[in-house]
C-alpha cells in the first residue's frame, strides 16, 4: 500500500479529536506536582547558598532542629558519596555524583542558589524560621561567569579533580574545561581555497530558561514497611526513581513514583532536584514531605540552557555551494559537566551537504546552575550561529536564501557529517512550501524586515513500555510509561483506536507508575509518538490476533479464515453461515474463549526519522525605542505524518513562542558577586499573547517514517532551532548590520542603530 492510499484508509489516525486531558486542566480538576495533600505531611524548604563559588567551613543546624515543628534536617552528610556511574539525564550529560552534589552541595558550593540544607517543619512559617536559623560559614572564593573567561588558565577553577576529556595526552593540569569535541570530514583548507568568497562571524547566546509555569514539586512519603512513594512533576518518572535509589541507597523495587500533571518541562525536568531531598527528609522523620520550588529558586537553582559563543567561517563558490565550513562551538555548561556542545557539533550543518568540515566544541563549567536540556538542546545557538552566516552568504552572492539552501539541503541518501545517512525526509520540500507561501513575496513595509531559517532535531527511539487491555464492554485502555507534556495521552489512544478499528471515544490512555507498567525512558527527544506509539501499536496487534483467533473459536473457523476490519471480525469460509462479530461482543465472552483480553509490549525503538524545519518572519523595528515586534510569522515542518494535526500545530507555535522570547528578550543577568538579578517573571521577560502573531503552520507529510507504523516523526523540537536565526536576520536587514548577539533587546538594538555606518 503507497503513502497516500495509506493515509487516505486511515479513520482516525490524522483526525483532531477532542483532547482527553482538557477537560480537567481548563477546570483546575487536573492535579500538578504541588496539589497533593497526605494526612500528617510536612513542609519542607531547602536553605541555598548566597555566594556564586565557597568553601563549606561549617554547618550548624542545632538552633533548626530545637525549633519547636521542626520533624528533620538534612544536610549533604545524609547521603553517601558517590562515583561516576553515568546517569539519564534527559538530552544532557551526567554522572551520578553531580546529579547528587547538585542537589545538595558537599565541601563547596559551586552557584548562588545551590542547596546546602533542607528542613521538614509542620508549617510553612516554623520551616522558614529553621532555615534561617542554620548557620553555615563559608570561605569564599573568586568566581566566574562567563564562558570564556572560565576557559582562560587563570580562571577560578571550580573542580580540583577535572582534566579535560578529548584531549591526547591527557592534560596534567586541572582545567574548566570538561571535554574537547572534534568532528568532521574532508580537507577544510583545499574547501576554503576553491571558495570564491568568504563569510565569517562571531555569535553569542545568552542562557535562557524554559520558562515552565509550573515549578519543581513533588512530595515523598517513607513507609514504614520499607515501601517509599514519590509523586512528582517530572517527564520521566522511571529516571527519578533510579536517581532517588542510587543517591540515597535504597533498592529500586523499594521505590514507586506515581508522574503528576506536569505544568511545562520543555527539558527541564528531565532530572531531579526535590525528590531525593523530600525522601531523605521523610526517612528521617516517618512523615510525608512536600516540597515546591518558588519561582526566584526556579531560576537560580534549575537548569536553564547553555550561554554560548560561536565563530563560524563559510566558503562558497559564486553559485552558491558550500565548499568549506569551520566552527568553533563554546558551550556553558553550568556547575558541572554535560552541556549540549556535542550535540550541538552534530546538528551545526546537519541540514546541509558540505564535503569539508572542520568543528571543535568546548563544554566549560562556570558558576552557575547546572544546565538543562530545553527542547532541542544545543541546536537553536549553533543554528542561529550558521543560519546568521548563510543569511549573510546570500546576501553577499546576490541568491535568494531560500534557493541558496536549496541548493545544499541533505536529500534522502545524503550522509550527514555526523555520520547517519538521511532515510525519508523533506528538507528540499519544506523549503519550497515556504517559498511557494504568499508570506514569502508579500510586500514589506517601512522599518520591516524578512528573515528565513533552517533547524534541524535527530529525534530518538529508545526503551518503552505500554498495555493495551480490553473493557468487558468492548472498549479499551491504553497504558502508557511517558509523562504526558505534549499530547501523547491523544495519539497513543488514537493509534491504538486506529488498530483496533474502533472510535476514538472508545478508548482511554491513561500514564501508569512505576510499578504499573514496563520500564520507558524519558518523555524527551521527541520519543514518545515513535518509541512509546509503535509499543502501543504492536500491543494492539496482539490484542487484534487474539481478537481474530477467538472468533475462530466461536465460529469453529481457522484463524486464517478471520479477517479483523473496522472493530469487526468476519468469516471468509464460504461454507460457514455466521454473522460477523463486533470488538464487543467477543469481548464479552471472554470467560469461554480464555479470559480477558489484554497486551503488553516492551521494546527499544529504531529508526526514528529526524525532523527538519523552515521558518520564515518578518519583523518591525520601532527606531525611537528599539522595540521589535513580529508582524507575521510562516512555519512549515517535516512530520512525516501528523498523528494529531492540531497538537502538532501546536508544537510548532509552542516553539516558535519560546524562541521569539529567546532572540529577543530572555537571559539570565548577573551581579559583579555571581547572583542572578532577574530571577522572576518580572525581570525576566517570557513572551505572552500580546507579543505574537498568529503563527501560520505547514505541515510536510511527503515522507513518512517507514519505521513506524503510521509514518510518525517526533515534532516538539525542531520548531524551536530556526526562530533565533530567522528574527536575527529580519532585524539585521532592518538595521543595515549583522546582529550577532542574543537577545536582540531594546537596548542592543538601539545600541546597534546608532554604531551602523552613515
């Protein structure tokens, strides 16, 4: 069966059904991370550093503990030492032993806002009061904050015990440095000497949150059986069980964690800060604990994404095809190790065909929070960094760029300098349907400018788990193992509907716990439609054969002689007079055919199709204030196939939101001591309605992924990669000068008005 006539027999896979969690999240039914309430639970509050980089000399909590309310106190001294066992960290790098340091510093303190303490008190007043009554004594030290600065050999060294990685002979000298990528292909020196002409630049990025509204929450209760349960806003429930065991030294069986609502992650929550903390606390004391971030410990104590600096140097011939590209990536990591530079080296020119390429990327350690993956780590800073250059390549060659990247986009059968070889894709096709868009040609007015980028997202397979279970009255339940942050309750009904043959409204998903459901690695990488879908999927066609077999049974029919269409089972022997039998009715025989129906697939998922996207702006630039406004805004996407239409739309305007915040007003500030200055929604300025357009969407379905079996990609990541470079651009064309550092905030703009040539 071909695509089309595939698509085209689809009845619900496609279609935009009501979304099944709406109902409760619109009425304030839906309980989030903070919503819990247990007899006898205690606050808890977590007591963080005032300095960017100390030394722990000493901490007293005798004064906390002889408060009257106060239940337990916890320092680093309640967890063991740990080693440097790798861990799932979302998209990021880590080892065990900073994923427990982060959560609670041991001898030093390495950011403004890293937790030394933490009390359980029986209100929310006597646990403030204990944290103010622990007094710990610091010997401070110098700091730094920026990456480069952090580079140099006399920089405040903020990790005795870290050589750098990827360097031959291993470095005999301690260094901020945490590893030294390199990747590549070809001859970069013969490429630049066949150019014809020559664009290079130098590209900031501040580091930005991901501005979820819902802070970091869980509770945790210790049973005195030796059962513990966890119930947390995270996205993979699975890692913060395995985090909480390896950290605080209790078997994994001994631990469920129920996944709350969760209010925005967008990578943020793919590792632990609360949850080992809450449980140490109720160990300590046999009683829940609560504990919830504020926003201002959001800020300083969550992982925002990387700052970054960039150098990209691009040859082309005078037709416009790259012959050479040389980048040198620096990437923030925060407190330890494992930003997405290495990533970022992957994804830097992965839309385009070069044969020479030379890419060298740094992962610094400063002192700041540790960094988080937020939604396509990595790639949105290289992507605004290359997409900057390409802008200005066109520009400089007289070729319009759009056919400039159509001129070296990857095509199915390209090897990427990563080393994959690209399957079903539609870079090339994406592009034409932003050029073949009325927005692409529409006229400009005064002060306005157009930009265009390209971005680019692997999108991963991996380990999930999910159960299907069929109702005694013919409906069906879809267990899923993945927190749900962006419609995969509707799509796993609606694949598993489509398989079965029945209605949607036929079907309920629900997310399981810990200990309901086969082991799923984190909802993260734009997996979860492909990884956990296609365990749905196979779960369903197990339930589908048995469904086929036992309407043998009761017809007396070879199974071969069964076929299942539309939730109906029929009898293909002439010689058998029987009616057909609904879902329905075979499940309610089920005591006579072998009891209930039910499935359940666990599997490591392949061959999950990356996902390339065009976006296309323009913007207005007041000259008197220097306040840019997005007046339209075009996003087309390859999807392969959207599963639901609408949710993916939303994916792609999610993205886009987020990186019009990003290019234009969102960074972390600090003081001359290391402190974050803007650690609310006040100081740091997220987008809101106001500040956007309606955001047009296309969605590309002219390759579906032929590993999955309704052609699925992932789509939340990619529509965040080319805002930061296409605004860039718009408001460089305004301006008359390359903008080059983010964010493009009123005061920049303004500076940059005034310093471009008469």
């Amino acid at each position: 069966m071909n695509d089309a006539v595939q698509a085209a027999a689809l009845k619900v896979v496609g279609q935009r059904p009501i979304r099944p969690d709406g109902a409760d999240k619109v009425t304030g039914r839906a309980n989030f991370g903070a919503d819990l309430r247990l007899p006898g639970m205690l606050t808890g509050r977590v007591k963080r550093s005032p300095h960017a980089h100390a030394r722990i000399v000493r901490i007293d909590t005798a004064a906390a503990a002889a408060l009257p309310g106060v239940k337990a106190i916890v320092t680093a001294a309640d967890f063991a030492e740990l080693g440097n066992e790798a861990v799932e960290h979302g998209e990021g790098a880590a080892t065990l032993r900073d994923v427990a340091l982060n959560c609670m510093a041991r001898h030093k303190v390495l950011y403004a806002g890293h937790a030394v303490a933490a009390v359980a008190a029986t209100s929310p007043e006597i646990a403030d009061a204990a944290l103010r009554l622990i007094e710990v004594e610091y010997e401070v030290l110098p700091h730094v904050i920026d990456v480069e600065e952090a580079m140099a050999p006399d920089a405040p060294l903020l990790h005795a015990d870290l050589f750098t990685k990827g360097v031959t002979p291993k470095p005999q000298s301690p260094s901020n440095v945490a590893e030294k990528t390199i990747l590549g292909r070809g001859d970069v020196a013969k490429g630049f000497a066949q150019a014809e002409r020559i664009v290079e630049g130098r590209y900031r990025t501040a580091p930005v949150h991901q501005g979820y509204l819902e802070p970091h929450a869980c509770v945790a209760s210790a049973g005195v059986d030796g059962q513990h349960h966890v119930w947390c806003s995270s996205q993979g429930h699975f890692a913060v069980r395995a985090m909480c065991s390896k950290i605080l030294g209790i078997e994994l069986r001994d631990i469920k964690v129920t996944p709350a609502e969760i209010g925005g992650g967008f990578g943020g929550k793919t590792t632990v800060y609360l949850e080992p903390v809450a449980l140490a606390l109720s160990l300590k004391c046999g009683r829940p604990v609560r504990l919830v971030m504020s926003r201002s410990e959001t800020f300083e104590a969550s992982g925002p994404t990387s700052g970054s600096v960039i150098d990209v140097k691009l040859g082309a011939s005078r037709e416009g095809v790259i012959t050479a590209a040389e980048l040198t990536i620096k990437y923030q990591a925060g407190a330890f190790p494992g930003s997405p530079v290495g990533v970022a080296c992957m994804a830097a020119l992965a839309c385009y065909s070069v044969e020479n390429v030379a890419i060298t990327g740094y992962d610094v350690v400063s002192n700041r929070p540790k960094v988080a993956a937020y939604r396509a780590p990595g790639a949105p800073m290289v992507a605004f960094a290359v997409e900057s250059c390409l802008d200005e390549l066109a520009m400089q060659l007289g070729i319009d760029p759009i056919d400039l990247r159509i001129r070296n986009a990857v095509k199915p059968g390209t090897k990427a300098v990563y080393g994959a070889t690209f399957r079903e894709i539609a870079l090339i096709e994406t592009l034409q349907a932003i050029k073949a868009h009325p927005h692409y040609t529409a006229p400009l007015g005064p002060n306005q400018g157009r930009g265009v980028a390209c971005g680019f997202w692997f999108n991963v397979g991996g380990e999930s788990s999910a159960a299907v279970h069929v109702d005694e009255d013919g409906g069906a339940t879809v267990v899923s193992s993945n927190p749900d942050i962006g419609g995969s309750r509707a799509a796993m009904a609606m694949m598993a509907a489509e398989t079965l043959g029945l209605p949607i409204e036929r079907v309920r998903a629900i997310v399981a716990d810990t200990t309901s459901i086969g082991f799923s690695a984190t909802t993260g990488g734009s997996r979860v439609t492909f990884a956990t879908g296609m365990a749905v999927v196979q779960a369903a066609e197990k339930v589908v054969a048995d469904l086929k077999r036992r309407a043998g049974l009761i017809w007396e029919c070879p199974i071969e002689q069964v076929q299942w269409r539309d939730g109906v089972a029929s009898c293909l022997d002439a010689g058998k007079d029987v009616k057909p039998l609904t879902l329905a009715e075979i499940a309610g025989r089920t005591g006579r055919t072998g009891g209930p129906l039910s499935a359940e697939v666990s599997l490591n998922a392949q061959g999950a199709g990356p996902g390339f996207a065009v976006h296309l702006c323009d913007i207005e630039l007041d000259p008197d204030t220097g306040r840019a406004t997005v007046i339209r805004y075009t996003a087309a996407q390859d999807v392969g196939r959207a599963i639901h239409p609408s949710y993916v739309e939303g994916q792609i305007q999610g993205g886009v939101a987020q990186g019009v915040g990003w290019a234009l007003n969102e960074a972390y500030v600090y003081n001359a001591a290391g402190v974050l200055e803007n650690p609310s929604f006040l100081d740091y300025r997220v987008p809101v309605a106001s500040d956007l357009p309606m955001i047009e969407t296309i969605l590309v379905e002219s390759a579906p992924n032929k590993r999955h079996p309704f052609g699925a990609k992932g789509v939340g990541e990619a529509p965040i990669v080319p805002p930061l470079a296409a605004l860039a651009s718009a408001l460089s064309h305004v301006i008359g000068t390359r903008l080059t550092e983010l964010p493009l905030s009123p005061p920049r703009l303004l500076e940059a008005i005034d310093a471009r040539p008469a």
